[in-house]
C-alpha cells in the first residue's frame, strides 16, 4: 500500500526520495502481489533467472523485459492469453502471512475473508478501443475502482473543481476508461456530474439539451464531439452562459483545437473558459491531466502520480531508459493494482521532452510531468503515393496542422486506392468544413499549400461540406470516435505490398 507520505503529500514531491520509495514500493509489490499470484510474470520471472529480490530500485527495472500489446493478445494456443495477466491470490498463501492472521485475529475470520474478497475479486472491466488490433479487456477489483475514484479525483482538483458545481460528462457510455473515469472522479469528490453517455445514447442534440438545462461550470468530453455540440449551439444562437472548464481526453488536443473550442464558448457566452487535456490509456487504469489553462498559453505537461505507479521514457529502438528531460516512448509500471497488471508496458506513444520534476510554471507544484507532444507510433504510416517509393505520413503531424489552421472547422482525411483497386496507387481525399458559416473562400487553398509545404503531400481531391455533412461523414453520434482519419484502402494492399498499409510499430 502506498505510504501517507506519498499519498497526501502527491502534490509536494522531492524527487530523489521519491524515486527512492518507489523502488522500496516496487520491491514490495512484486514479491507480495505480481509473482506470486500472475501467471505470466511467474513464467517470465523464472526464464530470466529473477525474483523480487532483484528487483529493489526504480533503476532495477532494466532486468524486466518489457511488455507490449503483441503479449496481451490471444493466440490459437492460448485464446485466453490475456487471463495470465491476472492476479490470482491462492487462498492459502495468503492465509499464511502474519498480516492476514494477525487481522484475523482482531476482526474475525468472515471480515478477513469479506475484505480480501473485496480486494482481489475482479467485478469490473474496461477494454481498449481495438483500432490497432484486438481489444483487450482490462480487469478491476474494488481495490482499483478506488484508485479510479482516486486518480480522477485528482484531475478535479487540479482543475480547482468545487463541490457546488456541476460537471457534465460526455464521454461515450462503453468499457472504455475515460468515461468511468470522469464518472469516479464526480464521485470521490461529491460534484453533482450528468454523464449523457455521449453521442451514440444522446446524439449531439440531446447533450445540448443536457447543457442548456443543467448550466454546468464544467464539460468533460472528447474534443471533436465537443466542437460539434458547440458549434451546433452557434448554429442555434443559444446563449451558454458559465462555463468555466473544458476536460477533454480520449485524442489529442493541439493548440487550434483549444483555440477553436475558446472561441465557440465566447460565441456562446462564456469567454473565460479554460481547457485541461488528460492522458492515459487502458493498460494503465489511471489517467493523468494538465492544469487549465487558457486557450494559446503553452500546456504545462501532464502531472504524474508517483504514488500509483512508475514512467520510465525509453529510447524507442534500444529500449535505453532515457534521462529527464529528453523524449522517447513512454513505459509503464503500476505500484499498487490488482486485477490485470503489466509491468514495463511499452504504450507505442513518444514523448516529445520526456520526464521534468521542475515546479509547475502554472501552479507550482512540485510533482513528476511529462512535457511535449504526445504522439503514437501508430499513426505513422507508409503511403505508396509513386510507382517507386514510398511517403512516410506522421498523421500525428499533420492532425495537428489541419487543426491549426483557424478558417478549418471539422475536417476528415481519406485514404483510398486508385480505382479502387488493392494493387494501385494510394489516394489521399481531404474532405472539411468552415469554422465559420460560409467562409468557404481560401480554404481549399490553404488546405492545399499546408499539405504540400508541410508534408510534401498534394491531395488527390479537397471537398467542401456543411457542418451538418461533416457530422454526418464523421459519424458523430454513431461511432464511439469521431472518424477523423479513415482507411478506405483495400485490406488486400496490407498483404500484396509490403510496408503500404501497416503502421510503424516499435521493437519489444
């Protein structure tokens, strides 16, 4: 268990004796809970010649080899491969440790029993999004619905959230990890919160509606769904006054979508809005945040919770643990989860400046930070735009560029073959929508001399749509993620041309 030290002291760490607990507190979890009770680093564990006591420093880490998502997916061997990743306690080894007795001993054998049931019982489970490959569900006990009320908690005090105001949350109602996260993090913090569950349970109107009655100081959402909710509330001349915070998580957040989303809320009648990006992912069961800021003041970094877990930044080609400050991919390792653990998962997302423990500049606290853009390995493709070669595509880059662009409202990039036909040439389609209604003059233009200057790209055709269009093209409302990237190539490219249609991915 985390120490009080740690625990109530998160927002104030020294950097050298924190580091320092975790190493004891990594020690402690791995010989109490990870080997003795998950398959897959028992077996792990015992083919590198390891035991707990090896590993007694953040620094020891570098014995573990690391996990990736290839790991947790079933095989025709073992379809239920994801299952080994579970911590199954044996009644009888914990029957034995003098911690259980002793319990025992002052509050009776049937509370021991409820107790532990209640922390190492799984009755809750997330599942990643499956765009990269299969879903993989992620299994809780109570003891990490606590840490989820935990962990969101903190994004709620860190955005200065008070328990008077009203919060509503519009991530999708699904297995996915934003949604219940924001839903604890209401319910740690006693703050009225509405989940409408999104667009597929409520559509955009019906969050509207949710907005305009409740009048929150806070909206919690993805932030493509939330330009369509506000910028059909434009469209409308409604008037929603007070809204103070934007939460936004679930994709990336560049600086024009901050600045697009500022703007719409002035529109709107709250012009003082500020706006938090979060970070996380489904194999971490936590989610970290910045502070809120205002729409063109550079984003601080997300602040780490160094009592729930540890990142490392690694050198994506030699798995090198890098020093502060200097990007790569970021790794994780959880101090105190049960249910589905990984150790050293290798998340496929680059950090652009790494780890800093410097002050926060915006609200001075003194805790870890990942800093820079936050990039996925996945979205780095290789287009055959040419007969000859290839085109390498960051389409994390060049999201970022279309959203900058301040005459761009909704935008979709598609990929097609020419002709439709698996053995031609890729097609690269732009399709997009003015941020404001009929400005349509220049923005095919632009569109066009940013692909080409920027990304050496000139898109086979740009196509104009009405914001209503746009919805409709993006799925808003019916996918769990608005289609802002899609895919139209034929699956028979990824296997008759080697390298056109697979992404990038990093060595284990």
């Amino acid at each position: 268990m985390p120490t009080p030290r740690c625990t109530h002291h998160w927002q104030d760490l020294d950097r050298d004796s924190t580091i320092a607990w975790q190493g004891q507190q990594l020690h402690r979890y791995l010989r109490d809970c990870v080997l003795p009770f998950s398959l897959h680093y028992q077996r792990l564990f015992k083919e590198r010649g390891l035991t707990a006591a090896d590993i007694r420093s953040v620094a020891d880490l570098s014995k573990i080899p690391f996990t990736t998502k290839e790991d947790l997916l079933p095989t025709k061997e073992n379809p239920k491969r994801t299952l080994d990743f579970v911590l199954k306690p044996d009644p009888k080894v914990l029957s034995r440790r003098l911690s259980v007795i002793l319990w025992a001993l002052r509050h009776g054998r049937e509370q021991v029993r409820d107790e532990l049931d209640h922390e190492w019982r799984p009755v809750f489970m997330t599942s990643t999004t499956g765009r990269s490959s299969e879903p993989v569900p992620f299994l809780y006990t109570q003891h990490d619905i606590a840490r989820l009320g935990l962990g969101g908690g903190r994004i709620v005090e860190i955005g200065g959230v008070r328990s008077e105001e009203r919060m509503v949350n519009m991530f999708p109602f699904a297995p996915h990890l934003a949604f219940w996260y924001m839903y604890y993090a209401g319910m740690d913090r006693n703050i009225f919160a509405l989940a409408t569950g999104g667009g597929k349970v409520m559509g955009t109107e019906g969050n509207l509606r949710a907005v305009v009655k409740l009048k929150p100081q806070v909206i919690v959402a993805m932030p493509t769904f939330l330009y369509h909710v506000l910028q059909q509330a434009v469209e409308q001349n409604l008037k929603l006054e007070g809204i103070r915070l934007l939460v936004l998580g679930g994709d990336k957040v560049p600086d024009g979508t901050r600045r697009k989303l500022g703007d719409l809320c002035k529109k709107l009648g709250s012009p003082d809005v500020q706006i938090m990006a979060t970070y996380g992912f489904t194999e971490c069961k936590l989610a970290w945040t910045e502070c809120p800021i205002t729409p063109g003041t550079p984003p601080p970094g997300y602040h780490l919770y160094a009592d729930q877990g540890i990142i490392e930044i690694i050198n994506p080609e030699t798995g090198e643990v890098m020093p502060d400050g200097q990007g790569g991919e970021i790794v994780w390792t959880p101090l105190d989860q049960r249910g589905t653990v990984v150790l050293r998962y290798r998340t496929g997302d680059r950090c652009e400046n790494g780890i800093t423990w410097d002050p926060c500049p915006c609200c001075g606290r003194r805790m870890p930070r990942l800093v820079g853009k936050i990039s996925r390995v996945s979205d780095v493709h290789s287009l055959r735009f040419q007969k000859v070669k290839g085109t390498i595509v960051d389409f994390n880059e060049l999201e970022r560029a279309l959203d900058d662009l301040p005459e761009l409202g909704a935008w979709q990039i598609e990929l097609r073959k020419a002709h439709d036909d698996p053995l031609d040439l890729d097609e690269l389609n732009v399709h997009v929508s003015p941020a404001t209604s009929g400005n349509t003059a220049g923005i095919e233009k632009n569109v066009r001399e940013l692909l080409h200057a920027h990304f050496e790209l000139t898109p086979n055709k740009i196509v104009t749509h009405t914001e209503e269009e746009m919805r409709t093209l993006q799925k808003v409302g019916v996918a769990l993620k608005e289609q802002k990237v899609v895919d139209n190539r034929s699956k028979a490219s990824a296997t008759e041309r080697s390298g056109t249609a697979e992404p990038f991915r990093p060595k284990p």
